[in-house]
C-alpha cells in the first residue's frame, strides 16, 4: 500500500479539505507519523502534520507560529518524494507561499486545500468520506479545538508519570 494511502492520512486528508478541522489533522497525522517514523522530526509526514499546525495558527491570528510551521513544513514538502506523490506539488508549495506571505503581513485566514491529483486517492477519500460522515461542528470549536476538549485523560497521564518519577 502506498504510505498516503492508509486509512489516517485518507482522513487527514478529509479533516483538511472538507472539515478544515486543523486540529484533527494533527490528531491523526501524528497518530500516523507515530506508527510509520517515531521520534523522527525530518520525516516527510511531519511536513504534512505541519502545515495543518500551521493553518490552525493562523485560524486563530497566532501569526509567529503559524509562520514557524509554514516554513518548516514547506521545506519537507517540497523534496521530491513518495510523500508528496498524487498531489499537484508545485500548488502545494505555492500555496504554502502564499500562506507565509500573508502570515508575515498579519492578513486574515484563508483555507485552501490540499490539492489532490492522483484518481485512486481521490477515489479512496471519496469512499472513506462516504462510509464515515462528518456532523457539522460548532465553527468556535473548532477554531479553539485544543483548550475545549476533553483533556482529563491527558492530566491523568501526566499525575501518573509524576508519581512515577517521585517514586523512583
């Protein structure tokens, strides 16, 4: 199977261009990057993973991160790999430019997608998108995804590594 194929990156994919849920995006990107290239920050996925961070900055006028992500994630995607196969790369790239100027000139947020050339991925977000509806989510959840959410299994997991370490 080829690597953009696999069912996280299909709703990576959905998360971005449909929902232009930014946050999910990363869910999931990372989720993937985590099973295929762990700890490997100069992987190609996390250019992906990136340029979502990147635009749910942006959503929210956090301009310095947004600039940091664009950057680093424009540089991952633009080397010619199997990561980029089946989209139209040189949009990609411009329109990751074109995110970085506005950024910098503090201009409002702009969605655009992630443009998807290859007939069998496109088929294949198709298919998942239809087996899988999305509901409609509250625009300012979605904007702000990261302090909404349930977090109570995150603070669980860290008291628990807390009193692990004053354990030992």
């Amino acid at each position: 199977m080829h690597p953009l194929h696999h069912p996280l990156f299909i709703r990576f994919i959905i998360h971005f261009n449909e929902e232009k849920d930014y946050f999910e995006c990363h869910e999931v990107g990372e989720e993937y990057w985590k099973s295929v290239a762990p700890k490997n920050k100069l992987h190609p996925l996390t250019g992906w993973i990136q340029l979502a961070v990147g635009m749910y900055h942006w959503r929210r006028s956090n301009y310095p991160g947004a600039l940091r992500s664009f950057i680093r994630s424009k540089v991952k995607l633009a080397s010619g790999n199997e990561w980029v196969d089946g989209f139209d790369q040189e949009l990609l790239i411009k329109n990751i430019s074109n995110a970085i100027e506005a950024v910098t000139e503090r201009k409002p947020f702009s969605p655009f997608p992630i443009p998807v050339t290859s007939n069998e991925l496109k088929k294949m977000v198709k298919n998942y998108h239809a087996a899988n509806p999305t509901v409609d989510q509250d625009p300012y959840y979605i904007m702000h995804k990261h302090r909404l959410r349930d977090r109570s299994s995150i603070i669980n997991l860290r008291e628990q590594r807390k009193r692990r370490n004053l354990e030992l």
